[in-house]
C-alpha cells in the first residue's frame, strides 16, 4: 500500500483544503472525484467535467480512496457538518 505521503497522484497540503487529500498541484479533494465517479460511473465522464485533469489523476484519486477510505471519509463528514452548519439544510444527495 502506498503512503499518503507518497502517492503520485495525491497530497495532503497543511492550511489547504483543511489539509484533506487533494489532487496534486490542485485543489480539488478526493472527495469531489470520488462523489463524480458515483454518480457518473466512469473515469472518462469525470474527467470530462475536468478538462485539465487526465485520466491518470482521476484514477489516482480512485485508487487513493481504496487505500485510504477513512481519511476521505473524514473529509465528506466534515463537509456535510460545515453544510449542514452554515444552511440549516441536510447534505444534498
């Protein structure tokens, strides 16, 4: 298994992003792709929707999940709590 610290395709930045994993050199967390990949079911179509991304990076993101599901967890649950804080409205599903 590969480390977080060592991951080609994924960093965690202290004071960005809340220091969650995002894909190197942007600021786009795990979390999105991944939430995209549920949705839309493939690489390829999440990919479309980020034109600067390859599919490489999103398939990293991916496989960066698998290896690290609690730590991208850890990041949607805070989302949903600052959601849920900041509107009064349950995480949109």
């Amino acid at each position: 298994m590969t480390s977080r610290l060592e991951h080609p395709y994924v960093e965690e930045t202290p004071r960005v992003g809340g220091g969650y994993p995002q894909l190197r050199g942007t600021r786009i967390p795990v979390w999105v792709i991944l939430d995209y990949f549920r949705q839309l079911g493939s690489v390829e179509q999440v990919r479309e929707l980020f034109p600067y991304l390859t599919c490489a990076q999103v398939q990293g993101a991916l496989d960066y999940y698998a290896e690290h599901p609690a730590r991208v967890d850890e990041d949607i649950a805070r989302n949903r709590e600052a959601w849920q804080a900041l509107t009064g409205q349950p995480w949109p599903d």
